[in-house]
C-alpha cells in the first residue's frame, strides 16, 4: 500500500504537480498511517511562525529582486571597464568576481545572465575574447555566488539544517565563513583557464583614465559600501542575518527608488509583488516539508537508509562520490530551493553518520546545484542563456562545458578536503 | 458576480500582501533602533515579524496559483502532446484541489480547537487569529484550482 501511494506521489511531482501539494499529500499519508490526528499539518505549517531566521528570505529577495530591476548593471559594467580594461585579462578576473558577487545579492534566478551576463557577452566579444568563451563564461558567472553572504540558499541550508535538531549544532556565521575559501578556490581556477585559454590572443585594451573610473565609481558610491557594511555588520556580529536583511532591504529601496530615482512607485510595487510570489512558492515548500520531515522523522528514515547505504558503502569517501553524482543530478532535475528543502532533512543526517560536517555537508550540497544550473540537458541556466543570447541550445552546452569541467574538478577539491570549508571553523578539528 | 468575487480578492490579496510587506520594514527598523536604545527592544515584536512572515508567504501563496508561479518539476511537459497535457492538467488540479481541501479542513478544525482553549500566540494576540490564514489560504488555493483549471497556463515555473 505505502509503495503504492509513493509510486502515485513520484508519477505526480514528475507530470508537474506543485511539489508543495506533493509533499502535503505525503505528509498527510504519514500522519494518516502513524495514527497521528491530521490536524498536525496545521501544527506544522504555523511552525513557519516560529522559525526566527525566515523573516531573511523575504528581505534579502526584496533587495535582490530591487536591485536587479536598476540600472545598477549598466553602471557596474562601468566600472568594471574602467578598473580593469586596461589590464590583459583583468575584465574577465574582475567580471566573474562581480558576477559572483552579484549572484550572491540577487539569489541565483538567472538574473546575473539576464541583467549583467547582457551587456558583458557583447563587450567581451567586443574585446576580441573568443566568442564560446564569453557565451560559456556568462552562462557560468549566472550560479557562481551561491556560497557568498547573503545568498538565499545559502541561508535556507542553515534554516533547514536547524530545524533537523541536528546533535552537531553550528551557527549560520559558521556557514558564510565555510563558504568563503571554497568560492575563491572556483574563481581562481575559472580565471586560470580563462587566462591560460587566452595566452595567445591580444584582447582588446582600453587606456587606463583616472576621471572615467573616478566616475563610474562615483556612479556606483550608494551600492559600493552595501557588501562591506553587510560582510562587516554579520561577521563581526554587530547585527543578526534577520537585521542585517532588513537594513539592506530598507537601504535598497532608498537608494533606487528616492535618491536616484531609477525605480518608480509603481515599479517597486510590481517588483516588491514579484518578489514574495517566489519567496512564497520556497516558503509554503519549506512548510509542509516540515511535516513530512517530522514524518521520516517518525519512522526513523535515516537509520534505515543508514543500514541499508552501509551495507554496500564501506566509507565516507565512497558516500560522497555517490553523494555527488546524486546531488549533480538533483541540481539539473529541481529547482535548487525544492532540492534544498525536500533532500537536505533526508542526506544531512544520513551524511552525518558518515561522519561528515554539517556544515561541510551543506557546501557540497550547494556546490552541486551551483553546477546543476549549468548541467546539461536540462540544467535552467544553460536556456537562459540559449534564449538571452539567442543561441542554439547545442551551442551552449559546448561553450559551458569546459567552465562546467573546471568546476566539477573544484567540486571534487571541495568534496575530499574538508579544511577548504572547515579552516575558519573553530570546534573542527 | 463569481468575476466579480474574484476581482474583488485579487485586489484584496494584492493589497494585504503590500502592507504585510511595508509592516515588516517598518516593525524591522523599529525592532533595531529600540533594541540599540533599550537593550531588548519590544520582546513580543519578533514572534510578530515571525506571524508577518507566515501571512506574507501563505497569501503571495494564494496568488501564486492563479500566476502559476508554484514550484514543480516541468520538464517531462515538452515531452508530451496537446491532448495528453490537457488530461495530465485535469489530473494534477483535481489532486491539488483535493488536498488543498483537506489540509483547509483540518487547519480549520485546528483553529476552532485553539480558539476554545484560547491559546495566546503573543502579546494579547490569540493564537486562532494568527492560524486563520492557514484554512483561508487553502480553501482559496483549492477553489482555484478547480475554477482556473482551464486557464491556468503551463510552464511559466520551471
């Protein structure tokens, strides 16, 4: 009967059923079979009331989503030329760090292809970089970031992660420090090839001009300090992610909307709209997840998979190479914030009986979607920018496929040594 | 008069959205300056924000069935033919509609059982008041899907 009912479950979310109805539908099914009244699934959606750290989502997504709707790319592009146009290859290590960042600010929807990844594909061609270079460069910049404060997923893992009630706790400090060496460590080795496949090409330079970058900085001076207050405020824990969120949110709006004026009212009501249908369709997710979590919960998922997995899993190093495969998978089939919500309670305390971190667990896990994004056949990046840059799909799987291969080797580095996320961590030893 | 009816929601959901939204900036700043004065700032604010939360996500919710902006899982959808879609379309929002109604009824039954017990969420805020929106938003989500099951358009969501 139960593997009826799940067989059902698969064949609707594959045909496209809202997953949140899916999982409701499971979560029903489980309180229905453990005897448990169904009025619980109220119990456990109000939980949503009761999750300090969510009150982030809405905000950072606001921000982000304002952000994106300005001109702030125009300008960014700007400075970019500026600061390192005249430098061999100096636009390309400035462009994914800014991509990155930007990313990380607006949450990886594809709008780091759609708004910045516009105008840097026709001025890197421009420049004479070899034009499946730019194409494949653009499509990965468009998830490079989900590591970097205050990236939704990023703090999603964390929020999610606390729910489990996991033995080995950790704070979502912890978490934005592990992220840090593990994004450096990919955009060095993007750079790297980048330069290294450019060694005999003279891209076009631009002379250095200390009035144009003065302006373009000028331009951007309401933006530029907003990552510093933000890293500076969270790290040294002068204020809560929840705090922090609300400032930048606040912040945002003032700057486009009253000082420089690049959004209208009514804009910013359209965006601020757009904005919480999709932290709401991650929301009630994350909500009826919670009851199907309490559920596997109940029947003590994890330690079955557990016996089952190490029957045929002798250690941790095979775990996470199928762990990868896995994760890989999921990344180019699910929306990153479904996998988030629906694999993490499942993998985390499976991977933990492995003995692997938390938190260590949660880089791996965001890692792999990074590269879902850009995973072919289905990975969404790789359509938006097929449709963006007007492409054939065929095209763009070739143009990615060496970012995607330099990043699978990052990923492996990730993977097998832990201190690359785990070195600013104070209990890993 | 049921055009009307819906119109009159959306527009009712569009501006409870907007003032939830403007709350929460607003309560935020306020929250941060007092607990920079005072220390501790106003101790029941965060289970507020929290509530504000919970009504945002579950109305943006609501108005995410009639955009089809729901998270699912749509790439067999180019695999399949006219005919075959229409079905699997009836299928999936009749499924939908079902437990959208069952979850209503039981958070309803839910709510009833915390207003007799008069169970205070925080502050002098009862605990039904701030679990009404569960029924209501899937009561709303279960009727749409079944009077948009026509004109609800596929694939806008991934």
């Amino acid at each position: 009967m139960t593997l009826a009912v799940i067989a059902l479950l698969v064949l609707l979310a594959i045909s496209g059923t809202p997953l949140y109805i899916v999982i409701a539908a499971a979560s029903l099914y489980g309180f229905y079979v453990a005897d448990i009244d169904l009025q619980a699934i109220a119990i456990e959606i109000y939980r949503i009331a009761e999750t300090p750290l969510l009150i982030a989502l809405p905000l950072f997504t606001l921000a982000g989503y304002i952000l994106s709707a300005s001109q702030i790319s125009h300008r960014i592009m700007n400075m970019m030329q500026a600061i390192a146009g005249w430098m061999p290859g100096g636009v390309i290590v400035i462009a994914f760090i800014v991509s990155a960042m930007f990313t990380a600010f607006t949450g990886a929807s594809g709008v780091t292809i759609v708004a910045l990844g516009a105008l840097l594909f026709p001025a890197l061609v421009k420049m004479r970089y070899k034009e499946d270079f730019c194409l494949g460069m653009v499509t990965t910049s468009g998830s490079l970031g989900l590591l970097i404060v205050p990236s939704l997923p990023l703090i999603l893992y964390g929020i999610i992660a606390q729910q489990l009630e996991l033995e080995q706790t950790f704070t979502l400090n912890d978490l934005f420090l592990a992220g840090i060496l593990p994004s450096v460590l990919m955009i060095m080795a993007l750079v790297t090839y980048s330069i290294y496949l450019h060694r005999d090409i003279d891209v076009v330079r631009t002379r250095f001009n200390v009035a144009k970058l003065r302006e373009a900085i000028w331009s951007l001076r309401w933006e530029l300090p907003m990552p510093l207050l933000l890293v500076a405020g969270i790290y040294s824990g002068y204020f809560v992610i929840s705090e922090a969120a609300a400032l930048i949110a606040i912040y945002v709006i003032v700057v486009e909307v009253f000082i420089l004026k690049e959004i209208s009212l009514k804009k910013l009501v359209d965006v601020s709209r757009d904005a919480m249908l999709m932290v709401s369709s991650i929301v009630i997710i994350l909500a009826v997840s919670m009851a199907l979590t309490n559920v596997f919960v109940d029947i003590e998922l994890a330690d079955s998979l557990f016996d089952i997995l190490s029957q045929y899993i002798s250690n941790k190093y095979i775990f996470l190479i199928l762990l990868n495969i896995f994760l890989l998978f999921v990344g180019a089939m699910i929306d990153i914030y479904a996998a988030l919500v629906i694999i993490v309670p499942m993998v985390l305390p499976i991977a933990m009986k492995f003995g692997i971190h938390p938190v260590h667990l949660g880089i791996i896990f965001l890692a792999n979607m990074q590269i879902g994004y850009m995973t072919p056949p289905v990975g969404i990046n790789l359509f938006i920018s097929s449709s963006r840059f007007k492409q054939s799909i065929e095209n763009v799987y070739k143009s990615s496929l060496p970012f995607l291969l330099v990043l699978l080797f990052c990923l492996m580095l990730i993977t097998f040594v832990p201190e690359i996320s785990m070195l600013f961590i104070d209990d890993f030893n | 008069m049921l055009k009307r009816a819906r119109r009159i929601l959306s527009i009712l959901e569009q501006y409870l959205l907007m003032v939830l939204l403007l709350s929460v900036l607003v309560l935020s700043l306020a929250q941060i300056i007092l607990r920079n004065i005072y220390d501790d700032g106003i101790v029941w604010m965060d289970a507020l924000l929290r509530a504000h939360v919970l009504w945002l996500a579950l109305i943006g919710a609501m108005m995410a069935v009639k955009e089809n902006r729901h998270i699912a899982i749509t790439f067999l959808n180019s695999y399949m033919n006219e005919s075959v879609r229409s079905t699997v379309r009836i299928i999936k929002q009749s499924v939908s509609a079902i437990i959208c109604f069952t979850v209503s009824y039981y958070s309803f039954s839910y709510m009833l059982l915390e207003y007799e017990y008069e169970t205070i969420a925080f502050w002098k805020i009862p605990l039904w008041l701030t679990t009404s929106i569960i029924p209501i938003t899937f009561l709303v989500m279960g009727l749409r899907y079944i009077t948009h099951i026509n004109d609800i358009e596929e694939g806008s969501s991934r």
